[in-house]
C-alpha cells in the first residue's frame, strides 16, 4: 500500500480484508482527514523554500529549515497516532483474536505481525525531502563555516 499527498493505492483492498479477520478497521481514504489538507502543508513549504532561496538571508534558511523539521516530526507523530489506534482499537467480535495482541504497524522498518511482515518506510515524496532537509542542513554549515572566518 502506498500513502499519497491525497490517495491510497496499491493492495488497498486485499490489506483491509485480511485486517479485517483480526478487528481493524476498513482502510479508507475518507480515514484520513489529513488528505484534504495535504496538498495545502506541502505548497507552504515549498513556497517559503522558494522565498528562502529569492531572499537568500540565513535566517530565512534556518526558517525552512525549522519548518521541515517540524513538519517532518509533526508527520511522523501523526502517522504513530493513526498507526496506534488502527492496531490497538480492535472490533472486540473479530474472527480472529489474540489475547494482550496489539497489530500497530511499524513507525519506520519491520514488524512481524502474525504471519505478516509488515514494512513502513519513505517512498519518493518522502526521499525528496529528506534530501531537501540534508541539503539545506548541508548548506547551513556552509554558511556558519564561510561566516565564522
């Protein structure tokens, strides 16, 4: 399954199904209120990494930086918090139910969950900007080095 700025994709139905077998909920894009406003976090950040490059001031450099950052962190917590309550908030009349069994799919990395490997991790939006963080991480100690002399 894949994660868009606005959709799901991918064996959507197939993992909704199986879930469904130990009392997850249905996976739906209607879930996730975030796809609706979405589009609009991303366009503000590249907008004020645009404004950063025009303006070319350090402060508006660690600006960007500070607001990839806290979008970052703000993601990651928004997706353990959704994580968390779709592998904890079970249907308590599940076919299928495992005493003290949590089925929270992993934050980042591996999780074997039952006879499942689950795996979590970025794809090409999120590699851009990773990359984007590193290269404006990279550039700020370009500047503090070049200033400090």
């Amino acid at each position: 399954m894949k994660i868009w700025i606005n959709t799901l994709t991918g064996d959507v139905k197939i993992i909704s199904a199986l879930n469904h077998y130990i009392g997850m909920k249905t996976i739906e894009v209607d879930m996730f209120p975030e796809f609706g406003f979405m589009i609009y976090i991303v366009g503000a950040i590249i907008l004020i990494g645009l404004v950063a490059a025009l303006i070319g001031k350090r402060f508006m450099l660690i600006s960007f930086f500070a607001v990839l950052m806290m979008a970052g962190v703000g993601a990651l917590v928004d997706f353990y918090r959704w994580g968390y309550d779709y592998g904890h908030n079970l249907n308590p009349n599940a076919a299928i139910k495992i005493e003290g069994m949590s089925y929270q799919p992993p934050l980042i990395g591996t999780k074997v969950l039952l006879n499942f490997t689950a795996f979590s991790g970025p794809d090409i939006g999120g590699w851009i900007f990773i990359g984007v963080g590193l290269l404006v991480f990279g550039l700020l100690i370009y500047e503090w080095k070049v200033n400090r002399k």
